[in-house]
C-alpha cells in the first residue's frame, strides 16, 4: 500500500499535474493540501474519472484539503482538528481508509515571526499534539501526512543562512514537533534513511530547483504498530520539474499489508 501527501498548490491550476502523477505513481491513498478552492469547486468528476474517490475541506482562495482512496471509499471521521484556535481555516481532515485512520494536515506556516500568526502556528501545534495522543490511545494503525511547514532539523535544509529569521526553523516550532514524535510518532522517511539528504519543497526564488536548493517540510508519521510494515518511503521528484508545478513534490510511503 503507498500512501502520499501532496501539497498541490491550487488544485484548479494545477489538476493536470496532479492526474498524471495519479495516473503514472497510482497511490492507493493520498493526502492533498492548498487546494485554494472552495469545496464546491472541488473537480470531483476528474478525480472519480481517475479512480478514485475523495473526502475533501475546502476554503476559497486559501487552504483546503483533502484524502483520495484508489478503488476504495475514504469514510470521513472528522473534518476540523478539536480545539482549533481557528475553525475557519481548512486545515484537517481525517477519514478511515483501507484499515487505516489518515490524518491529513496543512500546519500555519508561522510567518513572519514573531507575531500573531507564530502565535496561532504553535498554538496549532499544541491542539494537534492534543489530538495525536488521543489517535495513539484507539489502538488502530494511523498515519500523519501533510504539509508540517517545520523542517525538523537544519539536516532537512540546504541552507539555513538565509532562513534563520523563518518560522520553519525557529527553536520553538522544531520543540513541538519533537514533542510530537515523542508521542511514539515516526518519521517514516528519516527513519528509513537517517542519513540521506532528502528534498520536498523547492521554492519558485534564485533557481533553487534547478540548485536542488530544498527543504523538508512533508511528512508521513506513522504510529508504532505500522514500523513493521513500513517497506520504503521517497519522494517523486519529478513532478516537480513538470511545467507549472507546484513547489512540492508528491512525498510517500510503502506499507505491507495489514
């Protein structure tokens, strides 16, 4: 079973992107965000047309996400993370799919720092931490995807000069998410590779893709009953070399059957 997130980047501009890497890599579950549409304006046929079905959150013009099951129904268990400090974003969505409880997420990205929006990015982090505790105390298999916006350690960057002042990094925002992973959380691909530079982001400045000038910032954890049956995790790089593609890359992983 692969199982991938996907920060889309606005899913009506960039739908043709996203239904050739669906339809070359043909993932079994994934995990989307920024669809920047409002949930009417979701390509629901597009998406069945492609095999799959979908759950989704949207918000016009900014956020949304959303969790697509190939050959399968995704059954939504909740669609706003409990306690949000603010429930108008469209930022969580969780549904069971294939024996599995997804979680996919887009984190605040934090900037600039300091201010109100670090403030509701760590707050999130807190409610989501909340929530990860209580997926981990049902028992049931659950993976994490999505967006983090946190690059765990300056091993996940090309470079921090230029982003020491960057939400993403900040001492505060790397502590929560180590908080997390404490919860027994795993970073599938880190923990699969500890010593590989691995890339899912590549911003639109300076030719950082042609430079390969990365962050990671996409993650899947899994929780500790599906290290077993973690097999191999990656990121297809090339979908982002297509033409106006989103500045990430489809990241994933590969799991056993159950």
């Amino acid at each position: 079973m692969r199982i991938a997130t996907y920060n889309i980047n606005g899913i009506r501009s960039r739908l043709p992107n996203l239904l050739d890497w669906l339809a070359r890599e043909a993932p079994d579950i994934v995990c989307l965000q920024e669809l920047k549409a409002e949930s009417s304006a979701f390509p629901v046929k597009d998406i069945d047309q492609a095999g799959y079905q979908a759950v989704w959150h949207g918000q016009k013009a900014w956020n949304g996400v959303a969790i697509l099951a190939r050959d399968a129904e995704p059954l939504e268990i909740r669609r706003v993370l409990p306690e949000d400090p603010d429930p108008s974003q469209s930022r969580y969505l969780e549904a069971a799919v294939q024996g599995l409880v997804v979680g996919c997420l887009y984190l605040p990205n934090g900037n600039p720092q300091p201010g109100p929006r670090f403030a509701y990015k760590l707050e999130w982090m807190e409610r989501l931490r909340s929530h990860a505790q209580t997926l981990l105390d049902t028992g049931h298999p659950v993976v994490l995807a999505g967006d983090f916006n946190v690059i765990p350690t300056d091993f996940d960057i090309y470079n921090t000069r230029s982003w020491k002042k960057d939400a993403l990094l900040q001492p505060e925002t790397r502590a929560q998410f180590q908080a997390l992973l404490a919860q027994g959380w795993t970073d599938s691909l880190r923990y699969l590779y500890p010593e590989e530079r691995i890339f899912t982001f590549w911003d639109y400045f300076r030719h950082h893709w042609e430079s390969d000038s990365g962050l990671r910032i996409d993650h899947l954890l899994i929780s500790p009953d599906l290290v077993p049956r973690l097999r191999d995790a990656g990121v297809d790089r090339w979908v982002r070399g297509e033409p106006k593609a989103s500045d990430h890359a489809p990241t994933w992983i590969e799991l056993d059957a159950g």
